[in-house]
C-alpha cells in the first residue's frame, strides 16, 4: 500500500485524478525493471545492503516519488528475518556482563577487549568472530531479506496503478458502487467478499435490475478509521476482477480535507492480480462442509447458495445451505466469526427486520454479543466458541424439520 507522501494525483473541479502510468510505457517497464533486479539482487543481504543500494537509486525530491512508491510496493512483497546465530539479545547480557567484570580487574591488568570477545564465544558456543557479527542482529537493517514474492515489471506496473486507487480511497468517507449484468454466482462472491473485509453497506436493487452499493468510509467513522480504510482499500483489488461497476467516493482530501469526488470504472484499465476465491471466509470456517459430510444426517451442505433479498436493503449470500434429502427444504447458514461488535450490530437488526426464517445465524462468542443483541432473530440462533460444531450445527437443523 502506498503512504500519504508517494500518492501522486491531481485535483481539478473538485475531482481527484490519480496519475496511474500508462501500461506497456518504456520509461516506467524499465524502472520497474531496474528496480526489481536490486531486490533480488539483495537476496540473502540485509536489510542495510538494500537500503543503502536504493538510497542512490531513489534519490529525493517530488521527480523520484514514482522510483519510491515502486520501491515501496516491492518492500511489501518481501520477507525479512532476524538471521543471528543466537539471541542478540541474550548476547549483548553476556557481552556487556563479561566487559564489566573485566574493567573492574584491578590495574595493572589492561582491559583486553579480545579476550573478552573469547570468552562470550566459548560462553554463547559460538565462534569469536559470529559475536560482533550477531551484536545488534536484531536491528531492522540487520535483518536479511530471505525471499520476495516473484512479479514481472508489467506486473509491478499494474500494481502500482491499482495502489494509487488504493490509496484515495483510504480518504473516504462514503463509497457507491452500481454494478449490474453478473450472473448470480459473481454477485455472491461480491458480497462475500464485502462481508469477508467487514464493510459497512447498504444495497438497493435486484440481482435482474443490478445492484447500487453504498458503504460507509474510513473517514465517516470515529474509531478505527486506519483499520476500516485498510479494509476499504483492500476490497478494491476484488472489484476489478468484475465488469459493468462504477465507483464513486467521496473524499476528503489534503490537510484542508477539501470535499472532492473520485470516480472509477473499467474504462480506467486497472489490473488486480487477486482471483476470485470462491469461499471468502477465514480457513477455521471452511472445515464445516467436511466435517459435517462426515456425520450421518438426513440434511446435506453446499456452499453453492443464492442471494436473499432483505427488503430492499441488503442481501444475505449465506456461508452454506442445508437441503434436507426427502423433503428438499432449505435452511441457509449464515456466518458472523471474525466482525467488529461495531459492523455487526447494524447487520443483526437488517435480518430482525428482513431476515428469512429458515436462517441459522452463528455468532462467534468473542464478539461478547448478549441476550438482547440476539433477541427476536429469525429461524435459530448459535452462539459458537472457536469455529462452528458440525455436530451442533446438525442439532439446530433438526429443529426446521417439523416446521413449515
């Protein structure tokens, strides 16, 4: 994600234009080129190595903000480790405990700073040289960078161009997005997907007619607005994998938070590089469908479930839906693990008001949800510890069996 200072954009009537690179330019392949053999270049250095190297590459000044934004979305992609051979930490206790025993030696002894490296060596089990070597190696810059994600140059391009979007967004304060002609499959991993990054929403529409999105921005909320617009932000790169949308935030921008617009649809070009992943759920979660399949049950799990309509004002895309094998009702299972208490309460009064009856809605119990926030729900209720219990899942399906 690119920082306040690496956004490059303009504002002409009101209206935030990014100034994305052209795909396919020369100059900017090139860059992004260069720039991608130093990081691999410093595979196996630290972290000192490379910023040093790109210290001279990157220069200063508003002409090299495009070399450090790169620079930037190259950093994100890369893994460093602390690669002491032992605990600096523990080291510098030995190493400072052994030096100061040996200035307090009466003259006429000298302080003898090798023997006092021997001595840590042979104390730590490790060779004299591996001590100064592993002093501070738990520094930042003393870290080495072990791997980075592989891109191309073109991929980078791409990735930079999005990140600016990215990095608008983090300003807004509401967002509408109007999307319509997907088959029902893309809108439910569209609001999935929504759900999965915990966005505040309200929707008005039809899965025939298209759908008009709004959600709440980062900037709208008091309280966790940094975390919100990473979410916000986050969720953009899933909306480019969709055609026929148009986005329009409102932004406010520089330090006089000036109203502005910003808008986005196809015709912009941007290019995410995340798929569809078909279940936007945390991994705990997915084990439901294989340990239910296990047990004996007249009901059998899909995750291949439709969109409810909840009058006009949101839709459920259930996590899962039973369908009982002689009689082929449908119960729908509807997730809340991983929330804010903040994002849920609003949801859980949409589906007191519209919710289906043949619902089940799990609410993780870290969420501290009581009594009379789970008052007057329809269909059943589960209040889960960890992860959903296919066993206690079973048990409420039981309950739909005799209803009509």
């Amino acid at each position: 994600m690119l920082t306040a200072d690496l956004l490059r954009a303009t504002v002409r009537d009101d209206e935030v234009f990014p100034h994305y690179i052209r795909p396919g330019e020369p100059s900017s392949l090139e860059l992004a080129a260069r720039l991608i053999g130093i990081f691999e270049e410093h595979v196996g250095r630290t972290r000192r190595d490379l910023d040093d190297e790109l210290a001279d590459f990157l220069a200063a000044g508003t002409a090299f903000i495009l070399h450090r934004g790169l620079a930037k979305l190259l950093l994100d992609r890369c893994e460093f480790e602390c690669a002491a051979a032992v605990d600096p930490v523990e080291l510098r206790r030995a190493t400072f405990q052994t030096a100061a025993e040996a200035h307090r030696r009466p003259p006429p002894e000298p302080f003898d700073r090798l023997s006092v490296i021997e001595q840590v060596a042979e104390q730590m089990g490790i060779e004299p040289h591996k001590v100064d070597a592993n002093l501070l190696g738990d520094l930042k810059e003393e870290h080495v960078l072990r791997s980075m994600r592989p891109i191309s140059p073109a991929g980078l391009i791409d990735r930079y161009n999005v990140a600016l979007a990215q990095a608008v967004l983090l300003r807004a304060t509401q967002l509408d997005i109007e999307i319509s002609g997907q088959n029902p499959r893309r809108y439910r991993e569209l609001f999935r997907a929504i759900k999965f990054f915990q966005l505040l929403h309200t929707v008005a529409g039809s899965s025939e007619a298209g759908y008009r999105i709004r959600l709440d921005g980062p900037l709208s909320l008091f309280s966790a607005s940094q975390r919100y617009g990473m979410q916000m932000a986050s969720f953009l790169p899933t909306l480019l994998r969709f055609d026929d949308w148009r986005l329009e935030a409102r932004v406010l921008w520089g330090k006089a938070r000036r109203r502005c617009l910003f808008r986005l649809d196809p015709d912009a070009g941007l290019r995410s590089d995340r798929h569809l992943k078909g279940q936007w759920q945390p991994e705990e979660m997915s084990w439901l469908p294989e340990q239910f399949r296990k047990l004996e049950s007249d009901w059998e799990i899909s995750e291949e479930t439709e969109l409810i309509d909840l009058g006009g004002r949101g839709v459920v895309a259930p996590d899962y839906v039973f369908t009982h094998r002689d009689t082929g009702k449908k119960v729908y299972l509807e997730i809340f693990g991983f929330w804010r208490r903040g994002s849920l309460a609003p949801r859980l009064e949409l589906l007191r008001e519209h919710g289906p009856r043949n619902l089940i809605v799990a609410v993780a119990r870290e969420l501290h949800a009581g009594e009379e926030d789970l008052a007057g729900l329809p269909g059943e209720v589960y209040v889960f510890r960890s992860q959903p219990i296919a066993r206690e899942v079973r048990a409420l399906l039981e309950k739909f069996e005799g209803r009509p």
